[in-house]
C-alpha cells in the first residue's frame, strides 16, 4: 500500500495534478512561517527596546537604602546594576542680592546609568527644549551637574555657571534633552539636576528623615533574555513577602508604564490581526486546492474500485499521499517563511536602528504544524468522498452525495481552524472574534449566493441577448460551484479589504490615540486668580486645548463608613493608594479622551456628592458603583456616592483623573488649577515667561515621552505595512483557487457550446458578464463582512471610535469584478483558441 501511494504520488506530480495543492500549501505555510518568524521577533524587540523608558529591565523603588543581600543575589545571578537616589531640594544660583533659588527634582546616579536606553544632552537651550541632543553613554562627571533647560530660565543662569546644591557648588556643563526613565509622574514635577553618585553626600542634602527615593536599576546580560529577569523579580518579592519589608515597590513594564503597555498591547495584537488573517487565508486556499484535487480524481477513484480495491485501501492510499504532499510543503514552506522574513527585515533595515532578538525554533515548528494541521482539517473532508465514489461512475458520469462521515469532517475543519487561530493569536478574544467573523461570514455569503441565484432565475426570461443568457444558464446549471466560489472569493477579498481599507483605519484611529499633537506640556500650581491671565497668555500664543482643570488634593479615610488603611489591603498597589493622596477634580462636562463603562455621569442637580472613578483603582481598591467614599481634603469632609466608573486613554498624554466629584459637592475645598497642551518645537519661550511672571507655576515637560510613543508606535504600523505583502500572496493564492475550481467544467462546456453553434465572441463575452456578476457579488459581500469585522475588531478589541468609509464598498465592488474578469480570461482564453473538437476529445 505504501509503494503504491509513492507510485500514485509520483504519477500525480508528472500530471500537475498536485502542484496546485503544493503550491497553495507552500504559500500559506511560508506566509504564516515569515509572519510568525518575523512578529516573534519584533515582539521581542518591541518589548525589549520598550524597557528604555525604565532605564532598566526592572526598578525596586524603596524608601530607605536597600538590603546588601538583594545586590548580592543580583550580582550572583550575572545581573547587572546601577543606582539612582531622588528627592526634592532647593537649587541655589548667583552670589548676594543677585541670587535665586529653585525648588528642584535632584538625581544622584551611579556609573552605568541608565542600563537601557540613552540620555540625550546638549549645550543648547532650544534643542534640549525640543529633546533634541547628543546621545551619550556618560553620567555628569565629579563637581558638575546637568540640568533641564527650564532651571536655567528660573534661575536666570546658564550653561557654565555655577549651582549650588547644599554644602557644595557644581558647574553646570550640560542640558538635558532626554531622560529615558523620567516618566509622566507627577513625583517629577520639579526641574531635573542630574549629579554624579560619587558626589551626593557632600552635599549633605540626605539625611535621617530626607524625603529620598532609592532606586535600584537590574538589567539582564542579553537584552534579548529576560528570564534571569524574571527569575530574580520573583525572588525579590518572596523576600519582601518573607521579611515584611515595607516601602519597597517593584517596577516592571507591566506595572510601571501603563501607557507604554497599552501601546504595546495593541502593536500585539494588531501583529496578531495579521497573523490571523494568514491563517485564515491559508485555510481557504487549502480547502479550495484540495476540493480540486477530489473532483481531479473522482474517474481515477472509481477505476481503483472497479479494479478490486476496497473503500479503506482507497481512502489510505490518498491520506499517505497527502501526507506526503503535506509534509513537503510545510518544510518548504517554513524555508521560504524563513528567507522571505529576512528580506522583509531587509526592506525596513533603515527603519530599525537595533538588533533584532535572534531567530527561535517555535515559529519553524508552529510553521510545520499549522501545515498538517490545515491539510488534515481541510484536505481530509475532500478524501473522505472520494472513498464513496461508486463503481459505475466508469460508465456514469455520477457522483454519489456526500456521506456523513465525509460531512462530520468538515467539523474537524472548523474545529482546527479555530485552534488554529487561537494558536495564532494567543488572544482568546481576537481569535474568536476574527473566527467568529469568518465563520458567519461564510454561512451569510453562501446564504446570499443563494438568494442571489435565485433573484437571476427570476432575471432569466426578461433578458433577450444571447450572451447575458448563456451566462446566467451557466450559472444556474451549478448552483453548488457558483456558491463555492461566490463564498471563497469572498473570504479571501473580505482578508485582504480587511488589510487594506480597514487596515488604514485602524492604524490612523490608533496614531490618533497617541497623536503628534498630544500635550506635551503640563502646567501645575496655578491658583484661582491667576486662572484668567493664564488663561488669556496661553489664548495670545495662539495654544489650543489649553483647559484649565480643579486639581485637589485629598485622602481615602473610609469606604462604606469603613475606615481605609494599608492594612486593609493585601496587594502592594492596594497598599499604596491607600497611603497617598489622590488628585480629585471636579467639572461639569466628561472629557472627551475619558469614557463612562459603569454607570453615568452626575449631573449635579440633585444636590449630593457623586464620584466618577476610574476603572483601574477602583478594580484595585474593590470600589463598586454605589460605594461611598469618604476624603479628607486639608481638613474638610466630603463623602461622595459612586455613581460611575470612567475608562481613561493613557496614550492620549491628556489631563487625566482617578477621581472626580461633582462641583456643586467640592466648591468649598482648597483648589489649584492645572492645564495640558501641546506646544509646538520652537516655542519654548512661552513656559518660561510664563514662569518667570508667575513663579509658583511648575512646568511638566513630557515630550521626550511623546516621542518616545510615537516611536513605537511608528515600529509597528510600519511592521504591518510589510507584513501585508505575505498576506497578500495568500490572498492572491485564494483567487486563483476560486475562480480555477470550475476551470475544467467550464472548458467542457464552452466546448460543446460552440460545437453547437455558438461563437467566440458570444462566449467570451457570456463569461465576462458570468464573472462580473459573481465578482461583483463577492467583493459586495466581502466589503459588508470587512466593514462589520472591522467595527468588531476596532470597538472591542482596540478600543477605538470606528468610522464608516464607503471605500470600503467600491473597492470590494472594484476588485471583486477585476479579479473575477482576470481570472476568467486566464483560464478561458486557451480554451477559445482551439478546435472544440480537441477540446471534447481530451476530455
């Protein structure tokens, strides 16, 4: 049995009758292969390159030095180190009656620092404004500091001069453009003077009682392997938990920077998206190259039993070939994934300024997988009927309708496809709701291929010309095959609309989660009378969307009329909300970046204190809608009702708070006000006027953030963008499967229709129009499933406002009939250039 399924294999392949399934499964294999190849490595990276923004792969935060056992263990585990120690202190500049001083955020930093990412410095006032610098790998040498760029303006120096901080005076050498581990905080209000370590304690600043943060900055040997990592994270926390050490919190990417992790959470899964599609693409294209290969051999199957062999033998002598064929394919297909993501990390190696991690085994073997995977889920059901063609199909050109067994694989297929997808993702949720999408859509596009046959029955006796006839009889004389290839044109059209259209839209959404323009400028401190000449500074430079917020300041005292304490929590973020205080807001409008998922929005009649929450402390301190929560705002008592939880963008770098209450309730408390804008590269004059007229303003620059966002973000979409001309082939791939699968009987048929009279001319053009109107009905439905997937994808997956573009339409309506027509006239025009007589004869 097994020499003769090689024999059938290698007679097969000299027939061209596998080459179609090779190919198709070598396509599908290597575009899911270089896809995985390729996102398992920028993912890597994204992650990787990411941890710039902590300075490290992991920070412990603590209160009071730490242990010389936990640098121990680090060093023991090849671990490498640096130190930061930060606190706020008064930076003095000028001699006598000349001299000013500054409240400033002081860094002390070891050498090394920071272990990822780099600092940017300048000389430059206006460079360092706009992040614009050096990089450099150095840290302030012993007697100098360097600063931000805003300390001199406040202090009316510059770069050469000289600062005092305590007991000892430095020179200032250097600005500032760029802190990699600076972060949004507003713990880093004050402007920056970075110092050497070796120098802090002569300035006799740190001492018992100093409100100091000391940070230890871990990083892994490789960059590209982070399980010491998270082997000594683990660690570390056993010996919190064990010796119940207080004041120490440990940061990761997770927990650090959530608006670095949402932006990669969403570059996970759009990479995911693309991968899905792939899949989804391979899927078809197998099943359509498979159901050809069946109605190929439906003769050859039916001589095999008329020659004595049993249903079994015939079944297993094409299961061996097709695994063959399967396992031949897969391989080649991971070797060409392979090649083909080096070309693409060729195509944008000017974009990637670093090293990608290296290459691992598991997208070669999830390529080789999903190769079997797709040819026994989707080849297996095609087999499975061949075994039931009936002897007399030699003299009876008759095919016996499927039997259960044959049907009840097709559920195998669609169980492995949505395994696939799920193996793919590794996002339950994106994968079944991609999948789901697919799938109704397949039963939807058959279903309107149905109706739309018999809408053109109805058409049939009004239309008088000959061809518009021949062409709605031909498609009515395979209502089976027309619905086939109706369904996979399509999916395949609906994949690659998705891509494209949809695609643009959902990377445009997201930039605009994250724009160029976010505010990039906090100004804090301003007090209610300053709030008009303020107000009216900002409105003459010409800012925009300079709205100045209530910031209070207040504590959690009590929930329910319980009293809240770090002990009343387990958690370690628990813990510390409950030991710090809030910033409060009130207005009477919601923020447009801020969205209500629990509850609505007060509306500040009914004369009670309501609470708006955001969604993030209110899982974390278990804050329910209802709840009451009780502040202490500098002495004052407010208690407020819960009446609605808020889901914030943090991407958007807008004026964001955990907590607002309702102002008719916090008209009473001691206020401040604050604003965020964008200010544009250039204008740095504006926040230093504005802080010389007003001194107690502080001015939060977060545009080294900014950029360092868009950045990534910018990785991403350009990864996507590259990532679609592997999908595309796919896609290209299952056109051609759809529009070849009725090649053979349509040649028949134009054959004997012109032994019966009909022209050339006539038939060419009956198949166009047979193709326009299939072509057009697919790329109709394939834009009504992309539009519905990707309003799916972009509401419940990226979470962004989804937007209706009718492009979507008159390009699957376009496409569709082009890609219909082309296909037709490729496989036709060979046909209509011979004698019928040959034609009837080969059949």
């Amino acid at each position: 049995m097994l020499i003769q399924s090689f024999r059938m294999t290698a007679r097969d392949w000299r027939a061209g009758e596998l080459r179609f399934l090779l190919v198709a499964l070598i396509v599908a294999v290597a575009s899911l292969s270089a896809v995985g190849f390729f996102i398992d490595r920028m993912r890597s990276s994204l992650n990787r390159d990411a941890h710039q923004l902590l300075g490290a792969d992991l920070l412990v935060n603590a209160d009071q030095p730490l242990p010389a056992a936990w640098r121990q263990e680090a060093a023991r585990r090849g671990l490498i180190l640096a130190d930061t120690v930060t606190f706020p202190s008064m930076a003095q500049a000028g001699q006598g009656e000349q001299s000013s001083a500054q409240l400033a955020s002081i860094k002390a930093v070891s050498t090394g620092y920071p272990l990822r990412g780099q600092l940017k410095i300048t000389t430059s006032t206006q460079q360092a404004a706009d992040g614009h610098g050096v990089k450099t790998l150095a840290t302030p040498a012993p007697g100098t500091v360097w600063v931000d760029p805003n300390i001199l303006s406040g202090l009316k120096t510059s770069v050469g001069a000289t600062l005092q901080l305590g007991d000892k005076a430095f020179t200032i050498t250097e600005l500032i453009a760029a802190e990699p581990d600076r972060g949004p905080s507003f713990a880093n209000f004050a402007p920056r003077v970075m110092l050497s370590m070796a120098d802090l304690a002569a300035t006799g600043l740190v001492d018992n009682g100093s409100r100091v943060t000391y940070r230890l900055l871990v990083a892994a040997p490789s960059n590209n392997d982070l399980s010491a990592i998270g082997d000594y994270e683990a660690w570390l926390k056993g010996r919190i938990s064990a010796d119940a050490i207080k004041g120490v919190r440990i940061e990761s990417l997770e927990n650090g920077r959530p608006e670095m992790r949402a932006t990669l959470d969403r570059a996970d899964r759009f990479l995911s998206l693309v991968g899905l599609l792939s899949a989804m693409l391979a899927a078809v294209a197998v099943a359509m190259a498979a159901r050809r290969f069946m109605l190929r051999h439906l003769d050859a199957c039916a001589m095999l039993r008329c020659l004595g062999l049993s249903q079994n033998q015939v079944s297993a002598l094409y299961l061996i070939e097709f695994v063959l064929v399967g396992l031949a394919g897969s391989v080649l297909g991971v070797l060409v994934g392979f090649g083909a993501h080096y070309v693409l990390l060729e195509l944008i190696g000017s974009f990637i300024t670093t090293d990608l991690p290296p290459v691992s085994i598991l997208p070669a073997l999830q390529g080789v997988a999903t190769g079997m995977l797709l040819l026994v889920g989707f080849a297996l059901p095609p087999v499975l009927q061949l075994r039931n063609v009936p002897h007399n199909r030699v003299l009876r050109r008759e095919q016996a309708p499927p039997q259960a067994m044959a049907l009840a694989t097709y559920g195998l297929g669609i169980v492995a496809f949505v395994g696939l997808l799920l193996w793919q993702a590794g996002d339950r949720q994106l994968a079944l709701v991609t999948a789901l999408g697919f799938l109704g859509g397949f039963g939807v596009f058959a279903l309107a291929g149905w109706l739309g046959l018999a809408l053109l029955r109805r058409l049939r006796g009004a239309i008088d010309a000959q061809a518009w006839r021949f062409a709605l009889n031909a498609l009515q004389r395979r209502p089976g095959a027309t619905i086939v290839q109706v369904v996979s044109l399509a999916l395949g059209l609906m994949a690659l609309l998705l891509l494209t259209v949809v695609r643009g839209d959902l990377t445009s959404a997201w930039q605009s989660a994250t724009p160029a323009d976010a505010p990039n400028r906090f100004i804090i401190n301003i007090m209610p009378d300053q709030r008009a000449p303020v107000a009216a500074r900002l409105a003459a430079a010409k800012v925009d969307g300079a709205v100045l917020y209530p910031m209070i300041r207040g504590r959690l005292t009590a929930l329910n009329g319980q009293a809240i304490t770090a002990a009343t929590y387990q958690a370690d973020d628990a813990r510390r909300l409950a030991e710090r205080e809030f910033n409060l807001s009130t207005m009477q409008q919601l923020q447009a970046s801020n969205q209500i998922v629990a509850g609505k929005w007060f509306s500040d009649t009914t004369g009670q204190a309501e609470a708006s929450v955001e969604q993030g402390i209110a899982k974390t301190l278990r804050i329910k809608l209802g709840d009451v929560m009780r502040f202490d705002i500098a002495g004052q008592i407010v208690e407020a009702r819960v009446t609605s939880l808020r889901k914030l963008e943090w991407g958007s770098m807008r004026a964001n708070f955990f907590v607002i209450i309702n102002p008719e309730a916090m008209k009473a408390t001691p206020q401040t006000l604050m604003t965020a804008f964008h200010l544009p590269a250039g204008s740095a004059n504006l926040t230093n006027s504005l802080t010389r007229e007003f001194p107690n303003l502080t001015v939060i620059d977060v545009s080294g953030i900014i950029n360092q966002l868009q950045e990534v973000l910018g990785q991403v979409v350009t990864a996507v963008e590259f990532l679609f001309l592997f999908t595309l082939v796919s896609g290209v791939l299952v056109l051609y499967a759809a529009l070849m699968g009725s090649q053979d009987e349509r040649t028949r048929e134009a054959a004997l229709l012109r032994a019966l009279g009909a022209t050339r001319k006539q038939l060419s053009r009956a198949q166009w129009i047979e193709f326009a109107l299939v072509g057009a009905l697919s790329g109709f439905l394939a834009a009504s499933g992309a539009a519905a997937l990707g309003w799916a994808l972009a509401t419940y997956q990226f979470k962004f406002e989804w937007v209706f573009s009718p492009v979507v339409f008159m390009a699957g309506i376009a496409v569709g009939v082009a890609c219909a027509i082309g296909g037709g006239w490729l496989g036709l025009r060979n046909v209509l250039r011979q004698p019928p007589l040959q034609t009837l004869r080969g059949t």
